[in-house]
C-alpha cells in the first residue's frame, strides 16, 4: 500500500484530484494536514509522522550555528 499527501491551497484541485483518483479505482479522503512541532514529537502525539514530515522538521533548524560543548554544561560545572 502507498499513501501519498498532496497540499493544496485550492479546493477545486482536491476535487479534480479525487476525482480522478476514485476514476482510478483509488481510495481517497481527505484530512487536514499539520505541520509536526517541537511539543508534538515530544509527546508523539497524533499520526506517525511520514519521511517527509521528519525530514522537513528535522531540516528546519539545518542552517544554526551549534554551541560548543563546554558552553552547553556550563551551568553544571560549578
């Protein structure tokens, strides 16, 4: 089985898209889509997050420019 998430700003692209996925023979529904959060991953609340929402979420903060270690455990090497 293959699921595949599709993110349009129009309803009438959805409906021309079921349309031809239930011309198909394919099941369709609907659902909203929501991007995955810090607190969300934290508890694993909702669905299981597919490659892509992990991959995008995991690649948001890519850019950053880490801390050095010491800075990090600063606070507990007193």
């Amino acid at each position: 089985m293959t699921t595949v998430i599709i993110k349009f700003d129009s309803d009438k692209k959805t409906l021309l898209l079921m349309q031809l996925a239930e011309e198909l023979g394919l099941s369709v529904k609907t659902q909203e889509f929501v991007e995955l959060d810090a607190l969300a991953m934290a508890r694993g609340i909702g669905s299981k997050a597919t490659d892509e929402e992990l991959i995008n979420y995991l690649n948001k903060d890519i850019d950053e420019e880490g801390i050095p270690l010491e800075q990090a455990f600063a606070k507990y090497n007193k």
